[in-house]
C-alpha cells in the first residue's frame, strides 16, 4: 500500500497505449452460441483491407468530386459500426412471438430464401455481408435507406462502414479496394471503382405482423452478431412508438447537407420511393400507389409500373412494356430498376434535380 | 511530488476525508460505466454469460472515440447486463482515481481553508467541470437527436466536439489536481 498512489499510472499508459494499438480494422468475432462467442477464419480476415488487382476500368463520374468534397465524420472511427460478417438465422417460427407486430423489418427476397433483417440489428451495425450471395444489405437510419447491393463484379470482397456520411447518409467502404461508396449513390467515388454503378436488389420494409405470416419459411437474423448491443433500444428514437426523443419523426438533420435550401414538395423524414434510370432520378410518394393499387409512369424512356402489395403493405416497381391492364401478380416477372424507400430530404440533397410524382 | 506526499499523509489523518471522496469517485465511476451503456438495466429471465473468442483483437477495437468492444458479457437476473470492456474499465479506473484527488482537494479546501487556499468556488469548479464533461460524452447522442431542430448546422459541430469530451475533462482533472496540490500548505 505504500505506493498505491503511484498504481494510477498503470492505467493511465494502459490506456493510451491500447488507445495507440486500437485498430479500426481489427478483426471481428461474429458467430456466438449461449457460452462463448466463436470465430472462423472467415472474421479473422475481415475488416482487413486487402488492395485486390481490380478487374474493372474506371470511368468518368463527374459527381465524384462534388461528393468526395461533402465528406463529414459521423463521430465514430472505420469499422467503428460493425457491419455483421457471418448472420445467423432463426427460423420465423423459432421467434414468432419475439417481436412487437409493429417492429419493422427489411425483407430481401433471393433465390433460396427469403431473409429477414430487424431494423433494431441493423441499426447498430447498417451492414450486413452475404458472402456466399455476394450481397451486402445497407441500411442508414439517418436517411431510412435499406438497400442491398450485389459487390462489384469480379471482386471477392465484403462492405464496412467508413465512419463518415454524405448528407447524412452511409458512406460504406469496400473492403478489397478501399473505395468508397455513399449508400444512395452507390457509385464508386474513388481509384478503379470510380463511375462503378452497383447493381441493387429490391429491398422492403415491412411489419413484423405481416413478414412473419407471409414468409412463415423466411429466415430471421438474431441478435448473435458477435458484439454486445442493447438491440431493444433504438439509438435515433423508434417506429414503433410515438413518444419521446425520436429522429425519424421530428424536424431537423444532424449533418450537413450538399443542397442547403431544402424543398418543401415534402416534409424532411417524409419517405419516397427513389427510382434511378440512367441519369434520370424520379420520387414517386408511395401513399399515391397505395391510393390506386397500380400506377403507371415513365423515367426517362423507360416505362415503368408500380403495384401495391397489400399483403407486406409495400410497393413494387417494375419495368413494364405491355398493355395498362395488369395485375401485381403478373409483373413479379418482370425486371425491376433500381430503387428504395428513402427520407425525401436525402434523396433530395443527393439529387435536386429529381422529379417527383406526389 | 512532495506536496502529493504531504497530502497523501494528511488525508490519511482525515479518514473521513478520503471515506466521503473514495464513496463519490467510485459512484462517480459506476455512472460513467453506466452512461458508456456497459452496464444496462433490461429485463432478464435467467443469469447468461457470453464471450468473445478473440479478445485480444475485440478490446482493443474502438467503437466511438474512447469507447472500446466488450469482450463479455454477463446477464444477471432480474435485470442487470454487465458487459466486461477491459480498456473502459481501465478508463473508469484513471477517472476515479483523478476525481478522488480532485474531491479530497476539494473537501480539504472547503474544511480547511487555511491549509488550502483554493477559493471555495474554484475548488469546486476544478472537481466538477470535468466531471460533467466526462457524463456528458456518453449521453451527447441523445441530447443531439432530441434537439436536432433547434440545433441545426450547429448539430454535426457538437458531434465533432463531444469527441474530444473525455480527453478534455482528464486534462481538466489532472491539472485541477496540481493547481490543489499548488496551493497546499501542509507542513510535516
């Protein structure tokens, strides 16, 4: 006890020199049973980044600078979100009863299965890597944008967080060749993926009452992420309840904006279906689809249809060439363009230029 | 040093002294551990404990600025969550010890004010500044979305600043501690 006061310094330099070791690209471990938290060599290589030869030319993208200069640190470090490497699923009948009916959940419906992701997870980790379908499912909470995005082609890669935003909105990061991506944009900013357009896959947001009846087969993501997160509490506010503190339905962005005079055409957290076609951007206001079941519009040259599906409460858009006389079960078919549900101020801030259909 | 020494014999002949600064320096802690969210209040049916297998690689992952990975996690019935962040505990451990100092020069200061010429208001602007500081990092967030529409452009301002919240109340803490320690007239 003599020299008990001289024991602060051993944290003290324990601290920083932890603090001078800490690795925004450590290695994260990701599968967890009951006891103890297990790790495939899968993890141990992720959040590495390994500059790949990239089989992809570059091309011009004339946004590349005007983004790359609206750059904002979000307050946390590269990788300081994790984005989840290996998901676990359950069964929907293994957690039927686990979540409130009003809990939202972003369905994406691949080949094999459809999966299930909590917007309570994802909103602690906005990435989720689906190696073996070469997919990552995106989610922003700032900008309500879940999107999933096919890896660029050739590439054997996975997505992390950067840490940063671009109109409040995820700027991911590609982990074989570093470049950034910004989550709406999904384009390549920087090196060999600039000008890269990512393909997207239709993702949608859902009530838990009606996913876990539709998709009684699905797959649910569990909370066995590999990290301890009080998934019960959502950091930004909730859509479930409407009381207290809540950013996705009060006023007002935390971050910067590229375009400062914001439109009035909707509130700022008012959600938008965003369609891309080529260099053409529509806002379509999804309440008007549900209103007439079908619409029919066009983005540039290209026609399109839009069909309220009543049975996940969402709508889908589709490419559509034929006769105006169809049904939404006639067009699953066909082949969708590119879009997302998205807050009308991101979509905005990122293309003022849009046109939109209320 | 000297001066620390005198003050270390001092406070050792007032126990009550370092009795009342250990009690508030570690409830101090605990706090600063609960509003980091290591340790959470949820309903818990039966006691769990889970691990990393790669703590080594986990801990020293930083998540926001001086807020580390857990590298356990132990869930006590009825409602206790404990998770085990080996470098926030060290943090919790530097904090309590320089907010101990900081509230023995304090007490010292108000108690004995011919032994320690801090004025009163200065003695507790040195212990409890830094201290709000230091709570004020962890609940930042919240405070920054509840008032997101009255703060504006100003809001991604106090992100940037609230990352540097720790760092600036250890400083504060240290040099409140060798401004006390200055200003100690103890003769042994």
């Amino acid at each position: 006890m003599k020299h008990f006061h001289r024991l602060w310094v051993i944290p003290t330099v324990l601290i920083f020199l932890l603090a001078a070791c800490s690795s925004e690209e450590a290695p994260v471990s990701v599968e967890q049973t009951n006891e103890t938290i297990l790790t495939s060599d899968k993890e141990e290589a992720a959040g590495t980044v390994l500059i790949e030869s990239v089989p992809i030319e570059p091309v011009p993208y004339e946004r590349a600078d005007a983004l790359l200069d609206n750059i904002h640190s979000g307050g946390v470090p590269k990788d300081g979100i994790p984005s989840i490497d290996t998901p676990v699923y359950a069964k929907v009948a293994d957690v039927y009863d686990d979540y409130d009916l009003k809990a939202q959940f972003f369905v994406l419906e691949l080949e094999d299965a459809v999966y299930l992701y909590p917007q309570s997870i994802l909103v602690w980790h906005e990435i989720v890597n689906l190696d073996e379908h070469g997919v990552a499912v995106t989610y922003c909470p700032l900008t309500g944008s879940c999107i999933t995005y096919e890896y660029p082609e050739g590439l054997d890669t996975t997505f992390g967080t950067s840490g940063k935003l671009i109109n409040s909105n995820l700027l991911m990061y590609d982990r074989a060749t570093d470049v950034q991506i910004s989550q709406i944009d999904g384009v390549g900013l920087e090196n060999d993926l600039t000008g890269y357009t990512l393909n997207t896959i239709p993702t949608f947001w859902a009530d838990w009452a009606d996913v876990r009846d539709v998709y009684s087969d699905g797959l649910v993501l569990t909370d066995e992420t590999g990290f301890f997160r009080d998934y019960n509490r959502d950091p930004y506010g909730s859509y479930t309840e409407e009381e207290g503190y809540n950013y996705y339905r009060n006023d007002g962005v935390i971050f910067p904006l590229m375009d400062v005079e914001q439109s009035a055409t909707f509130v700022d957290k008012h959600v938008v279906i965003g369609i891309k076609e080529g260099d053409e951007r529509l806002a379509l206001n999804p309440s008007l689809v549900k209103d007439e079941d079908i619409y029919y519009f066009q983005v540039g040259d290209a026609k399109m249809v839009a069909a309220y599906d009543e049975t996940i409460d969402v709508v889908r858009v589709f490419y559509h060439e034929g006769e105006e006389t169809v049904s939404l079960e006639s067009l699953l078919d066909n082949k969708t363009p590119n879009y997302f549900e998205v807050m009308w101020f991101a979509w905005y801030a990122f293309y003022p230029d849009t046109e939109v259909i209320k | 040093m000297s001066r620390y020494r005198n003050f270390k014999r001092f406070i050792k002949t007032h126990r009550e002294i370092h009795r009342m600064a250990k009690t508030i320096a570690i409830l101090y802690g605990v706090l600063y551990y609960v509003s980091a969210g290591y340790i959470q209040f949820s309903e818990v049916t039966g006691y769990k404990q889970l691990f990393v297998s790669n703590p080594l690689n986990i801990a020293v992952k930083m998540r926001a600025p001086f807020l580390w990975e857990a590298i356990a996690e132990f869930q006590v019935p009825p409602f206790f969550i404990i998770r085990l962040a080996p470098v926030n505990l060290l943090l919790m451990l530097l904090l309590i010890w320089l907010v101990y100092l900081n509230l023995s020069l304090f007490i010292t200061s108000v108690r004995f004010p011919r032994v320690c010429q801090l004025t009163r208001n200065k003695g507790r602007l040195a212990a409890l500044f830094p201290a709000l500081l230091t709570g004020f990092s962890c609940c930042a967030p919240t405070v920054i979305i509840m008032f997101v529409g009255v703060l504006g452009a100003f809001s991604s301002t106090l992100v940037l600043i609230f990352a540097w919240l720790i760092p600036i109340s250890i400083l504060l803490l240290v040099i409140g501690i060798v401004q006390g320690l200055t200003s100690l007239h103890l003769h042994y």
